[in-house]
C-alpha cells in the first residue's frame, strides 16, 4: 500500500495553539495558529484546526500539550500553565471524530523531537531542550530517542523558600526565569519606585509589559530592564547547569520567544552556567538557539506520526 504522504501535527501552549500539515520530510505544507487562551474550547478549536488539513493523505494526528501527560490514556493530567486542557481526553476524541491513529505527548517534548528530526538537534546523538516562554518546559534527546520522561526542567527547585508556583513547589525555575517571572519582576519593581523609562511603556498602562519591551527598552540602555533580562538569565543558568550536571547533554537548545533577547538574557545564562556546571561535563556541552523556532512543536508532533506509523 502506498504510503501516506502527510501527518498533522498540534502544539497546544500556554499561549498559543499551532497546528500544521508536515511532509515525511518534516516540511509545513500548511499551518493555522490561533490563541489557545482566549477559546473556551481548546478541543473543539483543534478539531476545526484538523479538519482543514484532513484528507486521505494524513497518516495520522500528533498533539504536543503542555503539561504533565498520562500517554497510555491520552490525557493531560496536570496543565498548571493551561488548567482548562486537564482530564481531557485528546486521543479517543480526535480518533473518534476523524478515525486515524493519535498521538499525544508534553509539549516541549515533541519540540525536543522536531528540533532532532529536522532543527537544532539533528547533529547530536543527546541534547537537553528548554522551551523558555509564558512559563519554561523542557524535553530530552537521549541517545537518539526522545526519553518517555515528564523532564519538566521549568520545575526544577532553584530557592528552597522561593516564591509558590501553580505546580504546586515553591521556588521553581519558571518562577524566576520565565517571560511571566520577568514581566512580574518588572512591574513589581516599577511599582515600588525603581525609576526606568519602561514607566512609559504601553501608553502607560505597565502591566501590559511584554519580555519583547522589556528587550526594547534593554537596548535603549534602560538599566531596570536590563536587570530584570539579567536577573531571570542568572537563574536561566542555575537551571542550564543541573541540566548539564545530570544528563551530560552533547548540546543544550533553547527554544521559545525569550531567545529574542539572546545577547542579555541568554549570554548571561550561559555565563552563569559556565560556572556552575562540573567543567569536565560543561568543556563537551554546546549551547545554541532552536533552529526551527515556533515550528518545532508541529513538526515534533508529526514526527511522533511518522515514527509510529508505516501507513
Ligand atoms: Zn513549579
């Protein structure tokens, strides 16, 4: 039988909902992106999203969700950046509505697996993926394979009484390092006094502060947004290094909008890292951007079609 020539893959974020048709050779034929927080319905928004590209070229539906997956049952069992995807259950109802194999699987981990398929990754054998966004997630290439694991970095524990996160911890990684950690920070600072021109920001509305602004005003030499970009790179770094430590990675990719700000946010992260990680292990790891950017959800989705599937 001939083989199918397409498979349709979804990203489900904290902010966004990306699905796309991709090729066996992990190519957007075609792609729809729409905000994943102001639907009531994320299910019903990705059945019409997969409704466009279904024919009977798709070999099969893969869905990259944030938060923690139950594989086996196809659900979300805990989503504390998305908590209306939790209990759904995403592979019997996209099956039952469009008959075709479905695979689901964390977010950041189908972006581990697009980035090794076509991206970033594809020269190594094992890397660490941080997607740093609204919140931060992570995936891991292991010897060629994307690791069954939960390998949510973004949770890592970096201050032992820190501040309370959705997940449940306190003190994690996301809650100091994230584009929601860095926008809190800024506003708290300006709120309390601190003089920086990001006061004039979105007609001076601060709390419609984006990490993109807060770039901007970086640039202009701002010296709040500058801290604030360095702030959350340094505690980037604490989490790099654990990474690095425990899984002695060939390269660690970064992933998601944040990378924008590479030159402050991410240098500083890489500097911090550099001095804690253990060198022996730090001296043989790179570190560089994602090379397929938004896309890497989709087409790590479709992959997970295409792995499984021969039809
Ligand atoms: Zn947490």
């Amino acid at each position: 039988m001939r083989q199918k020539r397409y498979a349709i893959g979804a990203d489900i974020g904290g902010t966004n909902l990306r699905v796309a048709l991709v090729d066996r050779e992990g190519k957007i034929v075609e792609r729809i992106k729409t905000s994943s927080t102001e639907t009531d319905d994320v299910f019903d928004s990705l059945v019409s999203a997969i409704d466009r590209f279904y024919s009977d070229d798709v070999a099969g539906i893969g869905i990259g969700v944030a938060g923690v997956i139950e594989r086996a049952k196809g659900i979300v069992k805990r989503s504390p950046n998305l908590p209306s995807v939790e209990g759904i259950g995403f592979i019997d109802g996209i099956r039952q509505k469009f008959s075709l194999p479905v695979y689901i699987e964390n977010d950041a981990n189908a972006a581990a697996l697009g980035e090794s398929w076509t991206g970033a990754g594809r020269e190594f054998n094992s890397f660490v993926l941080f997607t740093l966004g609204t919140g931060i997630g992570g995936g891991v290439i292991y010897d060629g394979h994307l690791l069954d694991i939960a390998a949510e970095l973004g949770h890592i524990s970096i201050e032992a009484d820190g501040v309370r996160c959705p997940c449940g911890n306190n003190g994690c990684l996301e809650s100091y390092a994230s584009a929601r950690a860095m926008t809190g920070r800024a506003v708290e600072s300006i709120e309390s006094g601190t003089e920086s021109l990001m006061k004039g920001c979105c007609e001076g509305n601060v709390y419609k502060i984006s990490p993109e602004d807060i770039y901007s005003y970086a640039l202009e030499g701002d010296n709040l947004a500058r801290e604030t970009l360095k702030t959350a790179g340094r505690y980037l770094g604490v989490g790099i290094a654990s990474a690095i430590n425990i899984f002695s990675p060939e390269a660690v990719i970064l992933a998601g909008g944040l990378i924008g700000a590479w030159n402050i946010y991410v240098e500083t992260a890489i500097k911090e890292a550099s001095k804690r990680a253990f060198p022996e292990i730090y001296g043989s790891t790179k570190i560089l951007p994602s090379l397929l950017k938004d896309d890497a959800g989709v087409i790590g989705a479709a992959c997970l079609v295409f792995d499984k599937t021969n039809s």
